[in-house]
C-alpha cells in the first residue's frame, strides 16, 4: 500500500534530481551549461509541429527540459516548495498523478499556440502542484476555494508577464486541479 503520506519515496527529490540529469544531458549534447541549443529543444521540447506529426512522447519529456540554468532553478526552487507540501497531503499516486496530469494537461493546452510553438519546462506541473496543494487544504478546513482560487491566479498573472513563459502551459497545471476539486473534490 502506498499510506497516506508519500514522503518516505521522497518523490519530490527523485523529481528534482530526473531534471537535473535531463538537464545535464540537453547541456551536453548543447555543448553550453548555460544555455540550452535550439536543435536539442526541437529534439526533446515540446515542438507543437513535432507533436501533430506523430511525436506525442515530447508532450512528455519537455516536462524535464529547460531553457537554460535559470529557468531550471526557477522551477527546482517551485518545485521544493509545492512538492514537499504535497508529500504531506497526498500518497504517492495522488502526488505522482498530480504532478504528471498537470504537466500533460498544460502541454495539450500548449497545442492551442500553434504548430511552431517550442514549449519546454516543469512548470505546468509545478503549477498544477501547488492548485491542487491550495484546493486540498481549503477544502479540507472547510474554507473557500474563492480566496485560493484568487491566489492562484494572481500568480498565474504575475508568470505570465515574460513572452517566453508558456502561460497556457501554467495555466493548464493549475486549471485541471481547480475543476477536479470544484467538481469532484
């Protein structure tokens, strides 16, 4: 049985660390620790034209590529946030379900962007994370989603200021907890 609580699998560590050596590799075969070469992001992104050919597994792997040193840090430090609260609040599947359906359900929504858009990073996921993280706990005291609800989406405003942030891909993450747990929560 998985428990209530996933933190003995410490998913968000494992997490971390599959994009830390996702992003090694992108770098070397960028041949630049900094940055990452537009060949590696069309190969392992999300590249919209890509997908519609038949490519589905980058809907996938551009969930643990990164831009560059930054953008990964960025979401690491996201990521240890949201994800250690998680550990607290749901079991392994719950989290794993979590983070992956979030990040699935931003690059679906990603799509909408047209065939030459180039999407990569965990951030449709982080924000999915953090969604379902806010909705269960107010749900859980008996609170309004309404001030969570408002909350979030003053941090999706905040993300989305940047013309390279996917704020599709954010809201996606974050959108696909809020309804399951208005809905069916």
């Amino acid at each position: 049985m998985l428990g209530k609580h996933c933190k003995e699998y410490m998913p968000t560590f494992m997490l971390s660390l599959a994009n830390i050596v996702v992003y090694a590799y992108t770098a070397f075969r960028s041949n630049n620790v900094f940055v990452m070469d537009d060949k590696v992001m069309l190969l392992y992104g999300q590249f919209n034209f890509l997908v519609f050919n038949g490519w589905y597994w980058q809907l996938f792997t551009s969930m643990f590529v990164h831009l560059n040193l930054l953008h990964l840090l960025g979401n690491l430090f996201f990521l240890l946030i949201f994800g250690l609260r998680a550990e607290e609040v749901f079991n392994l599947w719950e989290y794993l379900t979590v983070y992956f359906l979030s990040g699935l359900t931003g690059n679906l929504l990603t799509l909408l962007l047209g065939p030459w858009t180039v999407s990569v990073g965990a951030s449709g996921s982080i924000f999915g994370m953090f969604g379902a993280v806010v909705m269960y706990l107010r749900m859980s005291f008996g609170q309004s989603i309404m001030g969570g609800l408002m909350l979030s989406f003053l941090l999706l405003l905040m993300t989305g200021g940047n013309e390279q942030v996917n704020i599709l891909g954010h809201f996606g993450g974050f959108d696909y907890w809020t309804v399951y747990w208005v809905f069916v929560g």
